[in-house]
C-alpha cells in the first residue's frame, strides 16, 4: 500500500546485468528509495522480482558508492587517489587517447566491458568512430552458442517453446539463478505440472535438476562429448526423422560414419555418465514429438564450444525438433513493434577496422562472431605483456573488473602493472580499481533514465530516474557522449545531448522521449503467434549479422559444413579434449584427483557483482566450494571449514559446503569474489590467492581456447586440503 508520503516512480530492475529487466516501482520518501515492488503490468515478470531487487537501496546507498571522478597519486596497486571534477577528468583522458592515437594508432584503445549492458552500443560506437575494432566482452557471453547455431541452422538462437514441450532438457544452463522470475523457470514448472518430462543436465543439483525426471551430473566440460554420443545413438537406433533429413539437411551421409567412434561407451569414459542413461536420454528426446532444448552458458565456455554446439543443433535438426511446435523455434518478427534504433554504427565498422583485431587470425567471414568475445577481452590484455600483435597502450574498463573476471589473474595484473593508461568506469568501488590512472564515477540505473524495448517482444519503456544523483557523475550514456565531444567526435555523439541521443534511438517509434515518459509503465505492442517451419528463411536469407559470410551454402541445415572445410576447420563436429582432465591429462590426476569448475551466478550474486550488500551477504556471506561430503570426510574436511584449492595454475582459498548433489570426483565454486570479500582480506589474501576462481585455469591459448569462436574453458583439475585458520600475513 502506497503511503501518502512517498513518491511511486515505475522504471526496471536491471541488478543482474541485462539491457532491459524486470519493472518495478520504486517508493522515494524525502528524495531517497526506500523500497521496491514488483510491476504488474510488466509483460517481462508479471510483479514477480527475485531477492537483488529488494537489495536495491542498500545497493544505492553502499558507502562504497563513487561520487566524483579520481586520480591516482599513488602507485599502481596502491589505491590511492585525489579528487578531481568530471572536467578534468574528460580532459585527462581524450588528451591521453589522441595522443596515443598518434603516436600507436587508434587499435591501441580497448574497451573491455561485462557481458551486454544497455550501454554496450555506445562502447562500439566509441570504438568505431575512433578508428579500433577492440571490444572484450568479460561474459560467459551467448557469441559461442550463437556462431554454431547460426552456421548449422541459420539462426543464431532458437528459443525453446516450454509451454507445448512434453519434454524439456535444460542443459549447461540455469534458469533458477539467471534470466527473470517469469522467464524460462515458470513456464518450466507450468510444464512440469502439465506432466512434461524434465531432464537437466548439468554437476550439480541445483533446483531445477532437484525437479527433474532425470539428472545428468555430467563431468565439467565433457557436454560435447555427450551430444556426440547422443547423436551415435540416434543415428544407429535410427531415431532420426527420415523426411526432415532428407528434406532439409546437407551432408548427412557423411555423419554417419564420422559419429560411429562417439558410441555412449565411449561418452561414458569422458562424461562420466552412464552408457545406459546416455541411451535413455537420447531415446526419450528423439521419441519425444514436442521436445526442446535448452542449451546454456555451460556451451559457452568449452574448448569445443563450436564443435559442442554444432553437435546440439543437428541434435535438433535431424530428430524434427526444428521450428516445431513444442521444439526449439527460430524468431518470430513481430511487425506490430518496431525497433528501437541502436548506437553501435555497424556501417562504418569496416574490414580495415577488422583487420586490426587483437587475436589469432580468423578467416575473414568467421570475424564478425570474434568481435567482443570473452578471449577478446583476455586477448587485449595479454598484448600488453606479449606486444603480439601490437601492445595495446590504453584500456576502458566500464562495469567490469578484469583482475577478476577473467582468466589468468597473476598474468592480468602483470599487464595493467605495465598498461600505459587505464581507465575504470563503475558506480562503485572495484577490484580492478587501484590500478586505475583515472576513475570515472557513474550513476546506477535509478539516477539516470534511457529508453528500452524488450519483454515479451512487444514492451516499449523509458528507465524513469527515481532519484537525484549525489555527487559529481553521469549516466554511462552521458559519459561515452562527453568523452566524444571532448575528443573531437561531437557530429558522432550528438554534441553531448543525451536527450537528441533517446529522441534519435526513438525515431522508429515516431516519439520522443518525452512523450515515452508520459507512458509510465510503458507501451504494449499487439503481440504476434509464432509462425513454424520458417525454414526457407532460416537457412537461405543471410543474417545481417553474417553480410560476410558464405551463408548455408546448400539452403540447408549444414551437417557437413563446406565453410568450415573450405576455410581449413572440421567441416563435422569433434571432441576436443580440455586442457586439463582425467581423460586428456591422466598423469595429473595422482596430485590433482578432482574436476573443479564454477559458475557465476547464484541466487543472489552475479559475475563479481553485489558483494558488499549486507542484505545479500547475510543470504550468502562467503565464497564456497561445493564438494561431495564423501570427498570432504576423506580430506578431513568439516562443512563450512575454509579449504585451500590448487590447481596446476594457482590456488584459491573458500569455504568448504557440503554438497550431496555432486559426483565425489568433481567440485564447483562462484566465480566472482573480492568485492566486500573481508574475512579473506582480514586473514592477509589478496586478489591473487584470494577467492577468485580464475586463477586456477589455463591460459595457454593454444590449448586452453577454442580456436575459432575463441571460447575460454573454465575447468581444470584441482586437490582440496583444509586451510590453516590462522592469518597468513599482514592484511593485503
Ligand atoms: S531477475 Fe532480479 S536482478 Fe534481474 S532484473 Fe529481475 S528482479 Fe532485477
């Protein structure tokens, strides 16, 4: 119930990172939040809002909050800074960029930012009106999925239809922790009540896999190796749908003897899983009608990612679970709705700019898919040490913590130790932080407003601001269009006005920006049916996205794939092994017996967000290992005791979490811990022995990347001792 002395302002959640998230309204008394509620009338969640939401205001409010712009005075690493106006600081760093792209070229500049934010566009925008192609995006990002679904079936996300599934197979992915309160986990459950069969393949049981008919704890990384084996199942039981095969794919009868090697025994040594369930699986799913997939972040982040996904998409192609009812659907335009305008200047991002990527040499029509992966991002910062191809001199680091997202913690401070400018843009204080030159200060989404399209494909609404900022920063928007004014850019950024910037975003829509605001909770589109059996479309008309392609040359789902085999890859999906495993490094397994991996999001943290809200932190205080009790007993290990983790790459030091639903010989840990990490700072660990789980992976890009959709693997092999309690060194 409203109380007459606050303010109720509608705008969206966005705590968990997307571009556009669950609406909300927001209760301001005397100027401040002081609560949140869930919208209605939002398409996207219905009201419903999930636990960071109510953390909104400590959020906020958090003492870490960085109100002015700042510049280091002490060493790198030191942290210590002065004071400086949103001026200075704009002057500092356009006179710092101009001059390094004189003096190295504009491909001296990387961006490198979190997975997709609303502002994403206006980094690329940034990028390519300066001359660089280097966007590193530190997600476990959805590019992998989207490359082998779009070269096997023409489109790069097909969206599983749960509400007519009879069976469902979430697979790598978790739609408890991750995506909105209404997205794919209600429609699971409805499904589940319907009497849908529900199989969950991932290592642990989590809640989904606790509902599920069957649980697949499928070893770290091995997911490749089961698709493989399914699709031998398949095609030797003769599951497959003869008229679709013969219809519409492309080199079938080449894949038949390629896959007779991946039989389920041999799925069995690598995924440790059953040759009987790996049968079960695959024969419940290929004699299912209306079955879909969910493939998830697990594709991702394999050293087979292309060759993982390619085998999930001819999965679904040749069992008829294509563009069908209750399968897995390609998109549906709605024409009720247009679009909003996107920032990014696509058209003027040109093969020369291309050219100039940080990275290995790609083939040119598989380079619009290496652009702002997770491997960009490690690759843009290993230039500095390697200087191969070019040393890049200067790095923006908005919304994102590269000492601890991504692989290779030693080796990332090593390159910002020797980086010759960098720039961290966050609304709070951040672990990457003290090795900033310049520290710009933004606004968080309930002191700026923008407007965004989204929820079920047919919500237009403008982010309100709920409240006044508190010191001397901007929006992320505002600051990417000052920066281009300062540095010469002004025609390309709108002269700084924010507002021609929303009204120009709009022009589709036939509105500006203030009229969007008199809609507070928005506009709704008439929705449109899902059309089916789009496969013209899918597989002959060339995505935008891929204008440089050679597109499914056959018109066909690309079983056998001539693109592949013309530009020296395997034109058929392989296992790749990891670079560390019981079954590709066996000789390791005596010192490190056990498969670690981690995730990155859990009921109440995301990536390396959201630490030090006590209201989060009271749900989930420390960083964990999840082990079998079995494991933890034969270690000495109590539940809750803090356990070393080491690895052949590093060590990491958690809270041991007993974890039944896990298989004895594989542990999982968050990935994301420092920020608010006090116990550990207290005990004298720092960033690089701490809780940050990436110091334990490879990083040897020969081994450890996928070579063509540069995937970073995030499994490796580790041993689990119980730590000593007592403090290690001086606080550090
Ligand atoms: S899922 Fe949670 S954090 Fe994400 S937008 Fe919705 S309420 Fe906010």
């Amino acid at each position: 119930m409203t109380n007459p002395n606050e303010k109720k302002i509608p705008t969206f959640c966005s705590l968990c990172g997307p571009t556009m998230g669950c609406g909300i309204y927001c209760y301001v008394k005397d100027g401040r939040l002081v609560r949140v509620e869930g919208m209605e009338e939002s398409p996207r969640n219905s009201g419903k809002l999930c636990p960071r939401a109510f953390a909104s205001a400590q959020w906020l409010y958090s003492p870490q909050r960085l109100k002015y712009p700042l510049k280091r005075i002490g060493e790198k690493g030191e942290g210590k800074f002065e004071k400086i106006s949103w001026d200075e600081a704009l002057d500092i760093i356009a006179a710092k960029l101009l001059d390094q792209k004189e003096k190295y070229g504009p491909e001296s500049l990387a961006i490198l930012s979190p997975a997709r934010r609303s502002y994403s566009d206006y980094l690329y925008r940034f990028l390519v009106v300066h001359g660089s192609p280097n966007y590193g995006h530190s997600g476990i990002c959805a590019v992998q999925r989207a490359f082998g679904f779009a070269y096997t079936l023409g489109v790069s996300m097909l969206a599983p239809d749960y509400n007519n599934a009879d069976c469902i197979i979430i697979w790598g992915g978790n739609p408890v922790y991750s995506g909105t309160p209404q997205g794919g986990l209600e429609r699971i459950l409805n499904a589940k009540d319907r009497g849908t069969k529900l199989v969950v393949i991932k290592p642990q049981m989590q809640p989904d896999a606790a509902k599920a008919d069957i649980w697949m704890p499928v070893r770290p990384g091995t997911d490749g190796a089961l698709a493989l084996s399914m699709l031998n199942v398949v095609i030797n039981e003769t599951l497959y749908d003869r008229e679709f095969v013969n219809k519409w794919c492309y080199g079938f009868d080449k894949l038949v003897p390629h896959i007779q090697k991946y039989t389920p025994e041999w799925g069995e040594t690598i995924t440790g899983l059953s040759a009987e369930q790996i049968r079960e699986v695959a024969r419940l799913y290929a004699n299912t009608k209306a079955a879909c997939i969910y493939a998830g972040n697990a594709f991702d982040q394999a050293v087979s990612s292309n060759n993982a996904v390619r085998a999930v998409a001819i999965l679904i192609a040749i069992t008829g679970h294509l563009d069908r009812p209750g399968c897995n659907l390609a998109p549906t335009f709605n024409p009720n709705m247009p679009r909003v305008k996107s920032v990014h200047l696509r058209e003027r991002y040109t093969q020369e700019i291309v050219d100039k990527l940080v990275g290995p040499e790609i083939p040119t029509c598989f380079q619009p898919f290496i652009e702002g992966t997770s491997s960009a991002y490690y690759r843009c910062l290993d230039s500095i040490l390697t200087e191969k191809p070019y040393p890049v001199k200067a790095i923006i680091a908005p919304g994102t913590q590269p000492t601890i997202i991504t692989r290779g913690t030693r080796r990332v401070i090593e390159a910002l130790e020797k980086l010759e400018f960098f720039v961290v843009v966050d609304v709070m204080q951040n672990a990457s932080m003290p090795w900033a030159d310049i520290v710009i200060p933004v606004a968080t989404m309930y002191e700026s407003d923008h407007p965004f399209e989204g929820g079920m494909g047919n919500w237009l609404m403008a982010r309100n601001q709920v409240v006044e900022r508190m010191g001397d920063y901007k929006s992320d928007y505002e600051f990417w269009l000052d920066l281009g004014v300062k540095m010469g850019y002004g025609d390309d950024f709108w002269n700084g006005s924010i507002e021609d910037c929303m009204n120009n975003q709009l022009e589709n829509f036939g509105i500006t920006m203030e009229e969007l605001r008199k809609h507070p909770t928005g506009i709704v589109y008439e929705g449109v049916k899902s059309k089916y059996e789009k496969y013209e479309m899918m597989f002959s008309t060339p995505s935008p996205r891929l204008s440089r392609a050679p597109y499914l040359p056959q018109g066909k789902v690309a079983i056998y794939n001539t693109t592949f085999e013309e530009n020296g890859y395997n034109p058929l999906p392989e296992w790749v092994e990891p670079p560390e495993s019981p079954t590709a490094t066996p000789e390791l397994l005596e010192k490190y017996p056990l498969v670690l991996s981690d995730t990155h999001t859990s009921e109440v943290y995301n990536a390396g967000w959201l630490r030090n809200i006590p209201y989060l932190r009271e749900i989930q205080p420390d960083p964990w290992l999840h082990i079998n009790p079995k494991t933890a007993k034969e270690r000495e290990i109590e539940d809750g005791d803090w356990v070393i983790v080491e690895s052949p790459h590093g060590s990491m030091k958690v809270r041991a979490q007993y974890f039944p639903g896990i298989s004895p010989d594989v542990v999982m840990s968050l990935q994301g811990w420092w920020q608010g990490c006090d116990e550990l700072g207290k005990q004298g660990y720092s960033l690089v022995d701490g809780a940050g789980t990436n110091g334990l992976y490879s990083i040897d890009p020969e081994k450890a990347f996928d070579p063509l959709v540069t995937a970073m693997p995030k499994q490796t092999l580790v041993e689990v001792r119980k730590a000593d309690t007592t403090p290690k060194r001086g606080r550090g």
